[in-house]
C-alpha cells in the first residue's frame, strides 16, 4: 500500500528491499524471540503463553500500522 504513489522503477526497487531485508528479519528476529524463551523456560510448553502475548502485541501493532497508513494515503488522495 505505501508502494502506490510511487513510480515503476521506485516501487520494483522497494518492493525488492522490503522482501529481501524484511523476509530475513522477521525469521531471524523470531527464531532469536523464541529460542531467548526457551533458553528461559527451558521447554516450549512452558514458553506458549508468552508466545501468544508476544503475537497479540505484534498483530496489535500491525493493525495500528495499517491503520496509520491508510489516514496517510487518505490524505494524500490515493485511496
């Protein structure tokens, strides 16, 4: 969404960065979230509930992104 009021070649070289850098991230930062909990709780039953807060709050945050950026977009008349 935040790709749109960009040009073809802007948005092929964004689109480009975000899945290469953001793919690496989010599966290296959530493998390092989840083995932290389990060095913790030293099992992954014990570690389940904290990975529930943790996917509660970052789909929370996620909503809130999306929400900001579609005010945004608005304003800027693109949607």
């Amino acid at each position: 969404m935040a790709l749109i009021p960009l040009s073809a070649e802007c948005r092929l070289k964004g689109k480009t960065v975000i899945d290469g850098v953001g793919m690496r991230l989010g599966k290296s930062g959530g493998s390092l979230i989840h083995q932290g909990l389990l060095l913790f709780f030293t099992s992954i039953a014990a570690s389940i509930p904290y990975v529930g807060v943790i996917v509660v709050i970052v789909i929370s945050i996620w909503i809130m992104a999306v929400r900001a950026l579609f005010q945004k977009m608005q304003k800027m008349e693109v949607v």
